[in-house]
C-alpha cells in the first residue's frame, strides 16, 4: 500500500510539472532519456581523458608528442581540476540566464566541437589546445544542469529520489566505461585522431537524441523568468515560506557534506595516478598460457556484457516513448549499432593476438563495470531494505574507499623498501577496486540526491556547482599526494603509503558516524 502511494504522489508530482508520466522500471521515462544523454557525455569525456596522458608522453615517432611525466601529468592536473571548476559558473549561467535544458544543449554542442577539434591534432598543435578548451567550458555548461534535472523529476520528499540518482549514476559509468574501453584501445592500437573524433561522434549522438525529447520533459529545464504554469509559482512560495533557519540548517548539512566529498575523492582519484602506477610497475599484467586465455574471456564478458544491459535499458525506454519521439530512439538506436560493432571487433582482434598483456588502463575499467552490474542492487537496497541518513551513507563510502586502500597495503607488503619494479598478484588492485566502487556508490550518487534536496530551489543549480568545486578541490589535492609515492616507498615503504591514503577517509568517516544524529536533525524531515 505505501508503494502504490508513493507512486501515486510521484505521478502528481509528474503532472503538476507537465512531464511525460510513462514510467520505465518504475520510474519516469524522462529519467532515461537524462540516463543516455549523460551516458555519452561520459563516454566522450572518459574516452578522451583515458588518451590524453598517453598521448602526450609516447614518443613522436608513434605519433604522440614526446613530453615527460612531469609535463604531462601538470597539463592533466589543470585540465580534470578546470572541468571540475566550471560547474559553478555553468550552473549559475542556468539558474539566472538560459535554464538547465538550454544549457545542457549548448554544453553538449561545445564539448561536440571540442573533440572535433582535438581529432585536428595532426594539423596543428593549436587545435589539440582549442580542443581542451572548448572541453572545459562545455562540460561547466552541461554537467551541474544535468544532475539538477534529475532531481526536479521527483518530489522532495520520494524515496525514489535516491534511487533516481543511482540509475542515472549507472548511465555515467556506462558512458565512462565503453568511452575508456573503446577510445583508448583505438587511440593507442589505430590512431590518436582516431581515438579523440569517435569520443565526439557519440557526444554529437547524445545532444541530438535530447534535443528531440525536450517536450517530455514538461516545464522542467525552461528559462527561469518563463511564465507558465501557476505550479512554478506554488513552488517559488514554498521556497520563500521555509523558515530561514531551516534553510540555514540544510545549508550546513550540504557543506559538510560537500567537505566530507573531498575526504572520499582525495582517495578514490588515486585510480589515476598512484594505482597507475603501481599497476604499471608493480603488478602482474603479462599472462601465459591458461591464465591468458582466461583473461581473453573475461575481457570479452567485460566488453559485451554492459553492452547487452544498457541496450535492455534502451529496450524498455523505445517500447515506451518511441511512438511519441521517434528521432530520439533512431539516434540512440544508431550508436548502439555503432557500438556494438565496436565491442565485437576489438573482442576479435584480441583473441587473434598471440601474447596476453593486460593494460594499465583495463584496471581503470573495473569500477564503471562494477557500478554497472552493483547500482541496481544499491538501489534496491535504499528503496526496500534499508534507507540510513545521508550522513550515514556518506559514512559508509568514506570506510569503504579506506578498506580498498587496507588491501593494498596488504598486497604491497611483500614489496622491498625502495623497490622500483615487482609483480603483485592483481587480484590486489581488483579488491581495491571493488570497495572504492561499493564507497562510491554509497556516497556519490547519494550526494548528488541530498545536494538537490537540501538546497533552496533557486540555488540548486549553484550548489551542485559548489558539489563539483569540491571534486576539483580533491582532484588536486589527489595529484599532489600521489606524486610522494616513490619518496614514501624509497624512505619507508608501498605498503605505509597506501595505509597513509586509507587513514584519512577512515577518520572522515568515524567524525561522519559521531555527528550524524546532530546532522539528521538539522535536515528538519528530509532523508
């Protein structure tokens, strides 16, 4: 009975904004066209960052540019932190001026022409530069607006809302993991160009397949001055009728909240820099034998399998809208025939290839892959089975992310003190990348959902700017600790390294657990 009630104050919720109420898997269907315009966004992105490093330091006679580490590692630290940054102005860029929908269009369009830019990079350095750039300011414009239609799909107080998000993260890593998985391996094994233009293609396919579904959105998105409907005024009275120390109170909540994230992001951006390196010398990656036949077929179920679960998810979305936005399913349609033929010819090529070496960027893989076949579960979990405070979950991300950085540890111990090169099972680093996914998953999808909930609707574009702030805070804070390894593995070891990384999330998380009564209360009824 609370099911069908819940339901039922979704679908009013649904109407009183004039959002299409068809429903997929129990939520709006508006809530998947978000899920795939978003999917290749991060495809694009994570296809091209999963390049850029690499690019930068092979040697010229490969078609890369020759820089060193230190060089290429300085212009990768400025760009992830920049992306990171523009949030904040593209959100307020919506809030005040062109809406989340105008804004998420003209985002998508510049990072589409940003990739078309970089596959220029034969022709002149100046168009790889031009390339980022556009990257940058694209990404300010599209990602913070994104995120603040999700959570305008369902009422505030929904239990769905939490669940909502963890769909809608599972289009993110769908996105970042074929982008990783099939950028990269044409980049490094085809062409550079090659590698950064299929990164825009699909991009291109994701700004179309939402332009043409805007109706179902209702009024959600328009332009903040946009007469429409007496509900938007209704909403605007709710805002300005909640007590300011209610607001007050929530604000404090969505700042610790906010600093708690870069606690877990400190640790868990390890994944490109620290854990790199440590799966490029340190770990077991050339396999014989029966072991490379193995990982020949685990490859291929990593390949095809996220593959088969985002066209199912695509399946139930085209049964229901297709009839309604007919150009919106023929573009998606179209890159999945794309990306199909993709996965089944790397898949072929690999299996003709006579020497098994795992590559360092295939670890990388392992947390958008356990977010795709975990996020269901998690969902499930929050909807039926238990529902904690925000603080809590947050909590429970911060120990998860310290146990992953434990195992490490563990594994690295039998590493000597000073040791440039060794072989460590890898079954160390995909433990390790187990825990950060589960922490990940208790922590961000989350954050984004309370973000949207605690803030005043006439900021939320701003405060999921602030969010991102914080992801670029600890992006920087994490490129600047991993760069210590050899220092703290030359004078102590790997093992107190990594134990050092675990430490600091851990306490994050027992101060969260402390205070997350006090924090709960000062929510004033939201969960």
């Amino acid at each position: 009975m609370n099911q069908e009630k819940e339901d039922q104050v979704l679908i009013n919720h649904l109407a009183t904004q004039g959002i299409d109420h068809k429903m997929v898997m129990g939520h709006p269907a508006s809530l998947f066209v978000l899920f795939f315009t978003e999917m290749w966004e991060r495809f694009s992105y994570y296809g091209m960052r999963a390049l850029l490093t690499v690019f930068l330091i092979t040697e010229i006679v490969k078609g890369g540019w020759g820089w060193t580490n230190a060089d290429a590692m300085q212009l990768y630290a400025w760009y992830t932190g920049l992306v990171y940054l523009t949030p904040l102005i593209g959100g307020m860029i919506a809030d005040k001026l062109t809406g989340y929908r105008k804004a998420i269009l003209l985002g998508a369009l510049t990072m589409t022409l940003g990739h078309l830019s970089m596959a220029f990079e034969t022709f002149g350095d100046h168009f790889f530069y031009l390339g980022l750039v556009l990257m940058i300011l694209g990404n300010g414009l599209f990602k913070p607006n994104i995120s603040s239609m999700v959570g305008q799909l369902y009422p505030d107080t929904s239990t769905k809302k939490d669940a909502g998000y963890t769909i809608f993260y599972m289009g993110i890593n769908a996105g970042a993991f074929l982008g990783m998985l099939l950028c990269g391996y044409i980049g490094e094994k085809i062409g550079w160009h090659y590698g950064f233009g299929l990164a825009g293609v699909f991009m291109f396919f994701g700004m179309l397949q939402f332009f043409f579904a805007q109706k179902i959105f209702g009024i959600i998105g328009e332009k903040p001055d946009t007469k429409h409907k007496p509900e938007e005024h209704v909403e605007k009275i709710t805002d300005e009728e909640t007590p300011k120390h209610v607001v007050r109170d929530r604000l404090i909540v969505a700042g610790v909240l906010m600093l708690a994230s870069v606690f877990f992001f400190f640790a868990f951006e390890q994944a490109g820099g620290s854990m790199s390196i440590f799966a490029k010398d340190y770990t077991q990656r050339v396999l014989e034998g029966s072991a490379g036949l193995t990982f020949k077929w685990v490859d291929a179920a990593l390949t095809i399998f996220p593959i088969i679960i985002v066209t199912w998810v695509l399946y139930g979305l085209s049964k229901k809208i297709a009839s309604a936005y007919p150009l919106t399913i023929m573009f998606t349609a179209l890159s999945f025939a794309i990306i199909w033929g993709l996965g089944i010819w790397k898949v072929y090529r690999e299996f003709s290839a006579e020497q098994t070496e795992v590559t360092v960027s295939w670890f990388q893989i392992l947390n958008s892959f356990f977010i795709i076949t975990l996020a269901s579960s998690f969902s499930k979990m929050w909807e039926r089975i238990w529902n904690p405070s925000g603080a809590v979950k947050f909590a429970m991300g911060l120990l998860l992310v310290g146990v992953g950085f434990v195992a490490l540890a563990f594994g690295a111990s039998s590493i000597p003190k000073g040791a440039t090169t060794a072989t460590v099972s890898m079954v160390w680093l995909i433990l390790a990348y187990f825990f950060h996914t589960t922490g990940e998953l208790c922590l961000s999808p989350v954050g984004l959902s309370y973000i949207s909930k605690l803030s005043p609707k006439k900021f939320v574009g701003l405060l999921f700017g602030l969010w991102f702030t914080a992801s670029a805070i600890a992006n920087f804070i994490a490129g600047m600790t991993g760069s210590y390894i050899d220092k703290i593995s030359e004078e102590y070891s790997m093992s107190i390294f990594f134990y050092i990384i675990a430490s600091i999330p851990i306490v994050a998380a027992l101060l969260l657990l402390v205070f997350s009564g006090k924090l709960r209360k000062m929510t004033h009824g939201i969960d």
